[in-house]
C-alpha cells in the first residue's frame, strides 16, 4: 500500500469474533487497509458484519481497522456473535451493547476532508499566518489528529505535521502560533470538553512531547535537526524555548545530534550556545514570612518556564525574580556570587539587610546588569514577571498607571458634583442640603409662588478634565500626585521607583556601550514612564 502524499486509505473493520478466526500468523491489521477501494470491498464480503470508511490519513484509517465495537454497531446480533443454543445473547447484553454505542460521544468537531488539508499546507507553506490562525481556531483537528491525540498528518509520505512544515519554509511566526497553541490547556479542551483538568494537563504535555520530538520519515530529523540544517536561528530559539520538553540529544539516520547537522562552524557554535544557554536562577521568597533564598540554576526554556509560572497554583513559597538565560558553566559561578554576601559592596549588603520585602530582588537586579544578564521580577498589581529595560513592560506600568488616575479623577469629579438650587432669598443651598424631587414642597418655599418669570437657574462648575499631552509615544497626564494603589503613598511605589531607576540606568549603560552621539539623555528621557517619574520621585 502506498502511503504517499495525498493519497486516499480504505479500511475495513471485521468484528472481534471474526478477527478470532483468522488462520495463522493471524488478524493484521495492514492487510486491511488499501488505496484500492475494490479491494476493501471484495474482503468485507468475507466477513459478515464489516463495515469500511475512506481516510485522509493512515492513522485515522488504522484507528479505524483497531476498533473494538465494529460488532456492536451491526443490525442484529446474529452478524457478529456465533450462536448456538447455549450461547445466544441475552437481552440484557443486546440493549446493553446498543446503549454503550449510543452514549458514545461524537467528537466536537468534523473529520478534515483531504482538499482542506492541502489548503492548510499551502497557507504554512505561503507564510500565510492569518489563515494558519483562522483554520485552527475553527477546527483543531488540523493539528490534533482524529483518534490518537497526536500531530496531525499533513504530508503522509514524509509524515510532515504542522511544526515540520513551519520549519521548513523558515516561518518562526507561524512556528511560535502552533506551539503557543498545542501549548495552551484550553486549546486541548476543545477537544475533550468532558475531560477533566488533570487528563487535560496529560494530554497538553504528551501532545506537545509529539509536536516538539517526533521526526520525520526520511531521515528521521526531529524540528530541531530540520531548523539546524537550516541554519534558522529564530526557530532554533522558539524551539530551545521548551527545553526540557525538547529533547535536545536526539539522533537522526545518520546518528548525528541537532546542532552536529549545521555545516557552518561559526554557525554551529551560535546554535550550540543557544541550545546550551537554558538555565535560570530564581529567588523565591516564603509568602508567611518574607524568607529569601537564592535557588541553584535549573536548565529549563523560558517558555517552558513562563507556562509553569502561569498555570502553577499559588503556594507558601514563590517565584520572585528570574535571572537568565545563561550557560551551565556561567550559572555555577553567578549562583556562587549571588550566595555569597562577601561579593556584594556595603551598600548592597545594606540594602539587603534594611529591605527584607525587596531588597534580595534589588541587589540580583544589580549584580545581573554587571554580568549583562536578562532579569524580571514579579509585580502582583501587574501580575506577571516584568523587565522593566524593555519598553513593552514601561507600557504596561504606564496603562496600569493611568487606569489607576482615571479611578481617581471619576471618584474625584462624583464627590465634587453638587445640585445646587435657589430658595425665595436667592441664596444658595448647603452643600450638604439635599432634597427629595419627588416633593414639591421640598423645593419650594410655602410662600413661594409659581411664577416661572422668577425662576433662576445657575449652572454648576465642572471638573476639570485630565489634560493630555504626548511625548514621542508616550502619553503623559498633567494631574495631581497618585500612585500604585490609589491616592495614598505605600512601601510598594518606592519599590516600583527602585526597581525602573535600576532598570533604566541598565538600559542607559547599554546605549553608552553601542552609542558614540552622546544624546543619552534624551534616549532615557523618551524611555522612562513619564507618569511614574512624576508621582513616585
């Protein structure tokens, strides 16, 4: 049988009682499956209560060859079960098997015919990452295979999936869309909405463990072989970024590593050190107590490490800084200086010592812009890990400081609104004085008379509005003094000023490193959060 590209398979399904009776070496299940329909219908007519369907993919058509309750589904229990007087079926058993057949669960959604799966190979092939995007978000079977949770078939003889093809057509965007995705329990549920969250969890990591590890026919090269070979740097980072899911030390045909396939030396040293450089060190902090340590560094891909952070409950101990990635080799000696107080100057100790909420986070931050590494921290009123040198991460501290003014100036321009009325003397009502408006005589003097001629209105005073102006791109709010949680000063703001000055002078240290203008100061000024530099200085 061909199993080639586009190719269409027929299976047959026998009955369990039939399969029993196939004589020796006994019932295979590739003598059942043909690219010639005939052929499958001249063998069903042998075997009496079979049934056959065409498939777009081998997998889906042995599936189908394996299935127990082929019997079951028949018209009579006579087609699929030997009877003799003794072992006639019961009742019992007849209505039993049809109700099992019954509550069996449709899948939520269709088979993919085979001209829709070349469509969807020739959108990754064409880079096209909106129909990519459209495709699956409206049916996940065209990376989720019908029966065995596994990567999707798209090119059959090569057994290319959705990864493959990404790398091959040197399509990181498209590449980085599918393993979010495949990466995500929500997307995995769509398929199993019964299921429950753990077995959601398994099937997550295990189809994942596929996409990630699973080579292809010809030499047998996993993505990671594929991305080397193609010297592609952005998808060997995508992928190095699910270490230790990826498997890394897998051979191919010619039992050669990943990053052994890259002819180019140079090249091949920029891929073993991004292949090597995985490992983190954290600080972790007790949530009763405020203890601080310093964790030994643990070799796992920054992706792999954000969605553990993400989906991990809260517990008594947590994750409060990240600093990575780096080498092994390197790990062993930042994690020996981070220990270690002697490496740290008086100041840092004292900041240590005199900050117990922060100041750990504070002096790592440091020591981590001195061996130009990555550092993030986490931020609860931001509720992810932040690096405040990058501008995405200023953003965010700017629109979480606006949303927090707007709360303000609306709770602000309420207490402020007045209804002020006029009496018969012409003078102004208290401020405090209100009125029922549903009675005339609340509002009305008793010698008042209805003379509308008399009545004076005055209009009250308006708030304020925030007054904008824009610098570069960053918005700014000329507006009284706020901060992170409202009005009023708290130990956090001077946390978030120490953290975005360390960060910032981080990011200006850089610029003076690649930078010969000396216009500095200008760079840091369109880079600070103008909102958090006037209220928490």
């Amino acid at each position: 049988m061909d199993i080639g590209t586009d190719m269409i398979f027929y299976a047959a399904c026998i009955p369990q009682q039939a399969r029993i009776t196939i004589p020796s070496p006994g019932f295979n299940p590739e003598h059942f499956m043909s690219n010639d329909k005939n052929e499958i219908l001249k063998l069903i007519k042998r075997y009496k209560g079979s049934r056959f369907k065409s498939f777009a993919q081998y997998d889906e058509a042995l599936k189908f060859v394996l299935e127990e309750n082929c019997d079951v589904i028949t018209n009579t229990p006579s087609n699929h079960i030997l009877s003799s007087p003794n072992n006639s079926p019961s009742s019992s058993q007849i209505i039993s098997g049809s109700k099992s057949t019954g509550m069996e669960e449709a899948p939520p959604f269709p088979s993919i015919e085979l001209r829709d799966l070349n469509v969807f190979k020739r959108a990754i092939t064409n880079k096209q990452l909106d129909s990519v995007q459209q495709f699956v978000y409206n049916n996940p079977r065209y990376l989720i295979s019908n029966y065995f949770d596994s990567p999707t078939i798209i090119v059959q003889g090569a057994r290319y999936n959705a990864v493959h093809l990404a790398i091959r057509n040197k399509s990181p965007e498209i590449l980085n869309f599918i393993l979010d995705t495949i990466n995500s329990v929500d997307f995995v549920q769509k398929m199993n909405p019964n299921f429950a969250e753990e077995s959601l969890i398994e099937k997550r990591d295990h189809l994942l463990d596929m996409y990630l590890n699973s080579p292809d026919k010809v030499n047998f090269d996993t993505p990671l072989h594929m991305a080397c070979k193609f010297g592609d740097l952005e998808c060997i980072t995508i992928l190095v970024g699910y270490i230790p899911v990826l498997d890394t030390q897998k051979l191919n045909k010619q039992n050669l590593l990943p990053y052994q396939v890259v002819q180019e030396s140079s090249l091949r040293k920029k891929v073993q050190e991004l292949i090597n450089s995985s490992v983190f060190i954290t600080v972790t902090k007790s949530v009763d107590n405020f203890d601080k340590s310093i964790n030994k560094a643990c070799q796992v891909g920054k992706k792999m490490l954000e969605s553990t952070l993400k989906n991990t409950p809260e517990k008594n101990v947590q994750i409060s800084a990240i600093v990575g990635p780096m080498t092994t080799e390197k790990s062993k000696k930042i994690y020996e200086i981070f220990k270690s107080p002697k490496r740290c100057t008086p100041e840092q100790r004292k900041i240590r010592l005199q900050d117990p909420e922060r100041g750990l986070e504070r002096v790592v931050c440091e020591l981590s812009k001195e061996f130009d590494l990555e550092y993030c921290e986490y931020w609860p009123f931001l509720g992810e890990f932040v690096d405040f040198s990058q501008e995405k991460y200023l953003k965010k501290l700017d629109d979480y400081l606006r949303s927090v003014h707007d709360e303000l100036y609306l709770i602000e321009s309420l207490s402020k609104m007045e209804i002020k009325s006029m009496n018969e003397n012409g003078q102004l009502l208290e401020d405090n004085e209100f009125h029922d408006l549903n009675d005339e005589n609340s509002l009305n003097d008793n010698n008042n008379d209805d003379d509308d001629d008399n009545d004076i209105y005055y209009t009250p005073p308006t708030s304020p509005k925030p007054e904008y102006e824009y610098h570069h791109h960053h918005p700014k709010i000329l507006i009284d003094f706020f901060y992170i949680n409202g009005g009023q000063k708290e130990k956090i703001d001077d946390n978030v000023y120490n953290a975005v000055k360390l960060a910032l002078k981080k990011r200006q240290s850089f610029h003076d490193d690649n930078d010969d203008d000396n216009d500095n100061d200008d760079e840091q000024q369109s880079s600070s959060s103008p909102l958090f530099d006037e209220n928490l200085q």
